[in-house]
C-alpha cells in the first residue's frame, strides 16, 4: 500500500509517500517540507489567516514533487492520509479538503490521523522499532506530555505541562533575550557557547511527586536575570545554557518517573524540542545507566511533517481503519486517549 500522507496543522506544509511493502528507512518513498517561518517572522508569531493561505499554494506543488520524488504517478496512491487534528482549524482544513478531494477522485480510502500521534509513531519508522509497552515524551512547541503506550492507540496521559510547552518556553524565553523568531533553535546554538553552571535556574516541579511540567516560572527567572545582568554576548550565552540545561535536567528527570511509574525501560522521544542535541545526549545517558533504551526519530522528523502522517495512516489502514463518509471535517481540539486501538 502506497500511502500519501498531507500534515497542515500549524505553519509547515509536509508531504510524504509511504510504501508498507517496504521496510525500516526504505518505505518512507520521499518526503518534503515547506517551512513557513519567513512569513511569520516580521510578527513574531504564527498568524493562523495566512497560515491557511500559504497551505493553499503550497500544498499541490508540493504533492507534485513528492510523487515525482518517489517515482510513482498520482494513479498508483492506494490511499491519502491527513492531519484532522489538534491544530489551527483554518490550515488543518486546506489539508483535509485536498486530502479527502484526491481520495475520492482516486476512489480509494482517506483517513484522518491525530497529530501527536503522527509524532508518537514517527520513531517507530526505523530500522530496529521499539515494540511496545513503552512510554513516550512528546515535547513540541505546542506540547509537552508524558504518555504510557501500551500498544498503538492504547495511550494513558502520565503527566503533561500545566501551562508553557517546553518548546514554547524555549522560543519565548529567545524573545526575551532579544533573539529573533523562531528563537527556540537560536537560543540552544547559542547555548553552545555558554559556560555551564554560571547560570544555575529552578528545575521546576522536580522537588515533588508527580509527572506534570510547568515552565512558566523558569521563564521568569531567565528575565530577571536578563534584565539585572550587564547583557553582554557572552552573558547572553551563558544563560542561554542555564535555561537549556534546566529544561532538559527537568524532562530528564521526568522520564526517569515515566518509566518508574509504568515500569518499563524503553522511551521514545518525538516532537520538534526531540532535535535538541544537549536533550538526546543526557535521555541517552539515563537510559544507558537504567540498562533501557531510548528512540528518537531522524532530527528532519523531529519537527511537524508529511511522514509521520502518511506512516501513522498506513498503519490504521492496515488495521481496516478509514473515514466512513466523506465529509471534509477537522478536530482542533482533540484528546489523544479518545482514539481506538490498532
């Protein structure tokens, strides 16, 4: 089955092409991502309106290339996969409706995939995949949960953030410091440069049982010290590096209790903060020293793309799973634990 997956949920269109008659790295056929960050940054934020207008150009071209990539024609798709949600409801739309409009063109099978899901699964497109149970930490810009993975769509929230994602605290924090958007990714390369331990923050919620997050206060922090500081270049890297190395002592510290709680040693990281270096290094670190295991998914999937869509798809295909009618509907807010097993 060759299915073509469409992710439209925020600010990046991503499409891909899934062949399940291959295996590990090799089914993934070709996929391709365009970025809408240029056109967000003179806001310093993603602007939902013309997020939806940059997925209406962009979403067919880029189906072209991806099916030129892999080599097939637009005839030998046995089935379209999409995001339906969480997202923006204007861009998760432009996906559907292209999704749901080719698929009945094509007369074959659509289906909607969740989009924490499509990360979830996306490290499970390697060579040698986890089996679960294991528990798994999605960390993005919108998101920051802990969930115990019983077997695919059995999922059981352990603990999640009570207000900022991680990612979010990453790019807000940048904007404080004065870093440019998206400054999330440019306040861990600046990070690199810092001096470890000049800066030393809260590792919140960590002096207590419990598996929730809460990065606002830590925000806080990074702001006082900002604004009492001489704001130098290299005071700026080094608390850089104090805010980076408390976000991730903190979800380190936190994936330690997942697996405690749901006694298992086999983690899985996705979400767009999964590409942190410093984060990879130390869950490595931990699972090593608990003779366990931890996956990621390639760092270009870590972010939000076409892939993880069209693989998550295949596998609820696979499973008889599709839409039933062929309505062109969406779920921007949408609770991970109502879907059904495969």
């Amino acid at each position: 089955m060759k299915v073509l997956g469409i992710e439209s949920s925020c600010d990046e269109t991503g499409v891909a092409v899934y062949d399940t008659a291959l295996n590990g790295p090799a089914a993934l056929r070709a996929h391709a991502v365009y970025s809408q960050i240029a056109l967000h940054a003179q806001y310093g934020g993603v602007v939902p309106e013309l997020a939806s207008r940059d997925h209406v150009r962009k979403t067919l071209p880029l189906i072209r290339q991806t099916l030129e990539e892999a080599g097939i024609g637009v005839d030998q798709i046995d089935a379209v996969a999409y995001t339906a949600g969480p997202g923006l409801v204007g861009a998760l739309l432009v996906g559907a409706g292209v999704a749901r409009s080719l698929a009945w063109a094509l007369e074959v099978p659509a289906i909607g995939v969740h989009h924490m899901e499509g990360h979830l699964l996306a490290p499970l497109m390697d060579a040698d995949p986890p089996q679960p149970p294991f528990v798994a930490l999605l960390v993005s810009g919108g998101h920051t949960q802990l969930v115990a993975v019983e077997r695919i769509g059995q999922y059981r929230l352990l603990g999640e953030t009570l207000d900022d994602a991680a990612g979010e605290a990453f790019d807000k924090t940048a904007k404080l410091m004065g870093l440019p958007y998206p400054g999330g990714p440019q306040l861990a390369a600046l990070a690199e440069a810092g001096t470890p331990g000049k800066f030393r923050f809260a590792r919140p919620m960590t002096d207590r049982p419990g598996l929730d997050f809460s990065f606002s206060g830590l925000k806080t922090q990074v702001l006082l010290a900002w604004r009492d500081s001489d704001q130098s270049a290299q005071t700026r890297a080094d608390i850089a590096r104090g805010f980076e190395d408390a976000v991730v002592d903190t979800l380190v510290i936190k994936c330690a209790r997942a697996l405690d709680a749901a006694g298992c040693d086999t983690l899985i990281v996705a979400g767009g903060v999964g590409a942190n270096k410093r984060l990879r290094e130390k869950l490595q670190a931990m699972a090593q020293q608990r003779g366990g295991r931890v996956c990621f998914p390639p760092p270009a999937l870590c972010t939000d793309n076409g892939a993880m869509i069209a693989f998550a798809g295949a596998l609820r295909l696979q499973a008889g799973q599709h839409n039933a009618d062929e309505a062109i509907a969406v779920t921007p807010r949408w609770d991970m634990g109502t879907l059904p097993a495969v």
